[in-house]
C-alpha cells in the first residue's frame, strides 16, 4: 500500500533516512504524494474551506491595512454606474498611527482589553474549577446540579445577553431589586462607563463558566483516584492533596482552556456589543469592538479598521506562542 | 476507557449508600455540615446560571409590558406574546432558516472536521504540525477584520443571500475548533482498532468511517453541540450577509429592539423559543459533554 501507514514513525518529516542519495525534486514530490495522499485528501475540505474564506480575506484584509480605503473611495456601484477604487497604497502609515499612539485612542482601548480579558478569564476559571470540583464529588441531584449549571452555555448567547440587558435595566430591572434585598446599593448598570465595565464582565463570566466548568470537570475525572488514595496514605492535608495531586493533573487541561478562553474572551464582539448597544462613551471599547465600529458606522474606515484586526491578531499570535513556549517545560 | 466514565456516578451512590449504612465513615464520605455547605454552594450556584433565564421565560407569559411591571405578570398569565410573535411577525420564516443554515453547518462541520481530525490523528504527512497550528491561529482572527473582505469574496461569488453562503462562513468559524477537539479525541481511541480494520482489508477512510466514527460518537456529539451552537446564536455575519427573506433568528430578532420602541414582550417570547431548540440538542448530547470535551480538551 502506498498510502500514509499508521505506524511508520513520522516518515518524511524527522526521520529522514541520511544514507539514501537525495532523490531529484520531481521524484520526492511524486514519492511523498504517493505516500500521503489519503492524508491530504481527507484534510482538503477543511484546507480548502480555511484557505478560501479565512485566509484569502486575511490577504485582503492585510492589503486594506497598507492603503487608505474608506467608505468615500473604495469601488462601488452606484444604479448602474460604476465608479473605480481611488485609495491608493501607503505603506506602513496606518500601523504607526495605531502603534506610535497618534490616533489616540489605541492604548486606552489595548488597556481595558487586556484588563478585560484578565478579569474575565481568572474568574471565569476560578468559579469554573470550584464549580467542577463540588461536582465532581458524589452528591445528590448531581445530573441536576450539572444540567442547571451548563444552562447558560446551551441557550445562545445573544439570548443570554437580551436577558441581562432586561435585567439590569436601571428604571424596572430585577437585578438590581435583588441586590438592594441583599443590602447593596442600586446602581444605574448600563449608564456610567464604570458599572458598564462590571457588568460586560459579570454577564460575560456567566457565559463563560460553563465551559470551563465542563473542560475541568473531565480533567478531574481524568486523574486517577489511587493518587488521591496515595496522597491520603502520605498524609497529605485536603490542601496538599489540591495543590500536589489536583493542579498538576489538571495542567494539560488548563492551559489549552485557559489558552482557548483568552483568544476568545480578548476577540468577544458579542457580549459587548449586545449588552450595552450604541449607548457606550466609547469607554467599553474592546479592541474588537472599536474595530468593528470603524468599519461600519459614520465614515466607513476600512483601512483602519483592518489595521486594528491585524494588529489584534498579532497580538494574539504572539501571546500564543509564548504561552505555549513558556509551558512545554513544565509539562515535559 | 473515558466512555465508561458515565456509569461511575450511578455505580458510586450505589455502593457509598451501602458503607453509610454501616456507620463509619469511609473515603469521600463527608460529615452532614458539609454536605450541607456543598448543597448550599451547588444551589447558589445553579439560581444564578439559571435565573436569568427562567426571568425571561417568566416575563414572556405576561402581558407586552410586563417588563415594566413584573409584579403584574402573575395576575396575567397568558400566551399573548407567543401567539402575536407566531402569528404576526416573520418569526416562523426566520425560524425555518435558522434550522437550515444550523442543520446543515452541523452536518458539514462534523464530517469535514471529523476527518481532517482523524488524518492529524492517525497519519503523519507533512504539513500536519502546521495545520494544527494553523487551527489554533484562526480562532484569533478577530471578524471584524474578516467581515469586509468576506462580504466582497461571497458578492464576488454570488453567494451573498444565499444558505450556502452563511453555513461555509460558520464553518470557518466551527471547523478549526471541531477538528481539534476531536483530533484530540481520536488519539484516546487505541490505535489496534485500525490496525484490525486494515487487516480485515478496509481502506483507511473505512477504517475512519466502520470503526473510528462509531468509537467516537461522545465527541462527535460534542462537536455537534457546538457547531450547532455556533450557527444558531451568530449574529453579527448573519445580520450582514443575509436579506430580509434569508435573515436567521439571530438577526431577525434584532429588528424586535430596534423598532422605536423595544418590544421586550415579543422579543422575550422570541427568546423562549429560540433557546428550546438549542436546549433540547444540549440536553441529547450533555451526556457526552464530559467525556467528549475532555478527551479533546487535554491532548490538544
């Protein structure tokens, strides 16, 4: 058979055999097709759909980045008159605006992302390993307690968001009826940039947990319950147990959760934009958000806009890949 | 070895029900205060995931202004809401199209992923490292970047309007997470299985088709769930790219709030009936949950 075998350790990516005379481009071309092409034919539609509508308006996503399109001098059809694209090409004008601070408003919004972003993921995480460790005991009711608890994760999240806005609405919201019962003060929850800003987080935190509930509710159940018993035989206090059996365990699913959550907490249009609607001083602004009211309301700015997203996305990339880095020795 | 995890909480009640009967107390057992704190804090927990949504149920059985006066909902029962949002808006219209365009990103997002998934899984080709990478970089593009040049892309390929057109752009966003997950649940799958089917003579897309996929039905459920999920609460992509007669829920029920005055009793009603179809898929495949999410979760 010519096709990938399943065995073969990695033929053709690290174990190249030295002693064979290397073999003409034509043939290694033509050897590695027979080899993979049953791979490469199962993963095409998925490379195929990527390349086309993810990386192929990234290209052009990157190209509007250099320009200056806006709304007044990209091509258009107006009746049956069509008028050409006027922007022209220039360069690396619209990064240094962004990047040197000149458009002014860069830093401010980068600042409450990541503040955002931090806030919403440790917490998120934090009630999620809670939630999945009291889960993950036995209980009564435990499919009950699990159904209720992943319930914001099934209803759709606009839904979620249309919920929250309902509640917390300052003149006949319930929200804040219950924290006046609890002896807190009622606040006017969609008006200041300050309460705005707690309550994106809060309503963001009960869309997120379930997820991390979930995740680390499998990766507690991973761990073999004989390190637990082993851990117990040694003497290990309930917290000793936590921090030497429970954490490492649950490495391999915190850092892929916890890496997931922060792409897509620091990428989250949604919640943001749903939940406080045009009524925003700007001062809510994610990154994503500012970007996505670039492009689409007043003057169109699609150069800028595209420029906010690569440089989002660059960010993100490097966060990655440090992360990533940063944890391959310790889970060596 | 994970899909026999669902039968330990049964299992385990069972046999801890028969140490307490003996009156001492084992391993896991736990003294009545805190079994009453752990009760206390699940219950905490579960009004607030669960309160908000039972408000807007309960808001919906109302009157159209019941938001404003939650008090008066319980002397006015009734179905008003639903049967103006049934009845006279294009809720039903919007509804039919939403299934489409979720149905068939489900179907296609679980059978692409589901063997790109398994070649990453399973064979080493060149280029398999990078697309894993790859997968992880795409849930970074931020849409707002992609949402102008996707919208010329499918103008330019008339496929703007069309179902089509809207299920391969959530694809794009379902796929890479889909293919990585269930990469990473293919890999818990023991390899002998494939190496039996290859003997029996099956072609390795066999093998994936007969064997893996049956094996791997908790995490294609989850897969599932999420593509699903994905299609059926997308707002900002729909909104853009669809007319009034092809517009999902997602967008249509905007146009509820954005009238000049909110409409917060048919919007609530809306809300109900969009969430019971994404309730009961999440309640056919939460079973699998655990088990699927976090198979793919750990290996990743």
């Amino acid at each position: 058979m010519t096709t990938a075998t399943m065995d073969e350790p990695a033929p053709g990516t690290a174990a190249r055999p030295p002693r064979e005379p290397r073999p003409g481009l034509m043939t290694s071309i033509r050897r590695s097709w027979d080899r993979h092409w049953y791979a490469w034919a199962m993963v095409a539609p998925v490379v195929i759909v990527l390349a086309v509508l993810v990386f192929y308006p990234l290209g052009y996503g990157t190209y509007l980045s250099l320009t200056n399109a806006n709304e007044t001098n990209v091509a258009k059809n107006i009746g049956p008159v069509h008028i050409g694209a006027t922007y022209h090409w220039v360069g690396l004008h619209n990064y240094w605006q962004v990047l040197s601070g000149k458009d002014g408003d860069f830093y401010p919004r980068f600042e409450w992302t990541v503040v955002w972003t931090v806030c919403c993921v440790a917490v998120t995480y934090a009630i999620g390993l809670a939630m999945a460790m009291l889960l993950n005991r036995r209980v009564k009711f435990r499919l009950f307690y699990r159904l209720c608890l992943i319930l914001p994760w099934a209803v759709p999240a606009f839904i979620g968001v249309f919920a929250w806005r309902l509640m917390l609405n300052s003149q006949y919201g319930v929200f804040n009826d219950i924290i006046t019962s609890f002896g807190l003060p009622a606040q006017d929850w969609l008006g200041t940039p300050l309460s705005q800003k707690i309550a994106v987080i809060m309503v963001n935190i009960w869309v997120g947990v379930p997820f991390m509930m979930v995740a680390l509710l499998g990766g507690l159940q991973s761990i073999p319950g004989e390190l637990y018993e082993a851990a117990e035989m040694d003497g290990a206090s309930p917290l000793q147990r936590f921090t030497n059996v429970t954490v490492p365990g649950l490495r391999p699913v915190t850092s892929t959760v916890v890496l997931l959550s922060t792409v897509w907490t620091f990428n989250m249009f949604a919640i943001i934009y749903l939940l406080l609607g045009n009524n925003t001083t700007g001062d809510t602004d994610i990154l994503v958000t500012y970007a996505y009211e670039k492009a689409f309301t007043g003057v169109s700015d699609y150069s800028g806009a595209a420029t906010y997203g690569i440089v989002i996305l660059l960010i993100l990339v490097a966060f990655s890949t440090f992360y990533r880095r940063q944890l391959k020795p310790e889970q060596a | 070895m994970s899909a026999t995890t669902h039968s330990g909480p049964a299992a385990t009640t069972t046999s801890s029900r028969g140490t307490a009967a003996e009156r001492h107390r084992g391993r896991g057992e736990r003294s009545r205060g805190a079994s009453i704190a752990l009760h206390a804090a699940l219950i905490t927990a579960s009004a607030i995931a669960v309160f908000p949504v039972l408000w807007i149920l309960f808001i919906s059985l109302g009157p159209s202004t019941s938001w404003q006066q939650p008090h008066e909902v319980l002397k006015h029962l009734g179905l008003a809401n639903y049967r103006f949002v049934l009845l006279h808006t294009s809720f039903p219209k919007w509804f039919l199209n939403s299934v489409i365009v979720a149905g068939a990103t489900t179907v296609l997002g679980v059978l692409i992923s589901a063997s790109a998934g398994y070649a990453i899984s399973r064979m080493r080709f060149p280029g398999h490292k990078s697309l894993m990478w790859t997968f992880l970089v795409t849930q970074m593009f931020p849409m707002a970047v992609l949402i102008v040049p996707l919208y010329n892309l499918l103008a330019q390929l008339d496929l703007i309007d069309t179902y089509l057109g809207l299920v391969l752009v959530y694809c794009t966003i379902a796929v890479p997470f889909c293919a990585w997950m269930l990469k990473g649940y293919f890999d818990t799958i023991p390899r002998d299985i494939d190496e039996a089917g290859r003997v029996d003579g099956l072609t390795p897309f066999g093998t994936f088709w007969r064997l893996i996929v049956p094996l791997a039905r908790p995490g294609l459920a989850v897969t599932a769930f999420y593509s699903f999920l994905t299609a059926w609460g997308e707002v900002a992509y729909s909104a853009q790219f669809m007319g009034r007669d092809h517009s999902t829920l997602a967008a249509g029920i905007r146009t509820f709030a954005s009238d000049q005055r909110a409409d917060w009793g048919s919007m609530t009603a809306a809300s109900v009936l969009i969430a019971i179809p994404a309730t009961i898929v999440f309640l056919l495949v939460q079973r699998h949950l655990v088990t699927g999410l976090t198979a793919g979760g750990t290996k990743g």
